[in-house]
C-alpha cells in the first residue's frame, strides 16, 4: 500500500486497524490492553475504530503493550 496518498482519516483507520490485528492475535480483550498501556477502555476502542489522533507517547505505549517495535508496527501497517 502507497501510504503518502492517505489522507488523516484513512491513516487513523489504518492504525487503528493494525492495533486489533496485533490485539487479537494475542488475544488481548480492550481491557487488557488498556491495562497495559495505561489508556482507557475507551480510549481503545476510539483508536481501533480510528476516531483518534494520536500522540507519539500513545504510539510507543500502544507498541510496547503489543510486544511490537515502532519500526514493525508501521511496516505492518503499510503491509494492509
């Protein structure tokens, strides 16, 4: 995927995406991975359903929490 042609709404969905791919691959509920990362449950939910923006701290909480470098979660991403 040519990810430079997204527009921020189609980024947002994207990531939101890959976050529960990663999620249900480790068979993570939204609240666990909110116990993980620190966020809320909501908060998850918001992201996965790419209605969030996210900070570059959130990023590194969300790919910590998902056993994930930065690096792979965006090759993953653009791998979609």
């Amino acid at each position: 995927m040519n990810t430079k042609d997204l527009n921020n709404e189609e980024i947002k969905k994207l990531f939101g995406a890959t976050v529960r791919k990663l999620r249900t691959e480790k068979a993570f509920s939204q609240e666990v991975l909110a116990e993980k990362t620190g966020l809320h449950r909501t908060y998850i939910s918001d992201v996965e359903q790419g209605e969030r923006n996210l900070s570059l701290v959130n990023i590194f909480k969300f790919c910590n929490a998902l056993e994930i470098s930065p690096a792979d979660f965006f090759k993953l991403m653009e791998e979609a």
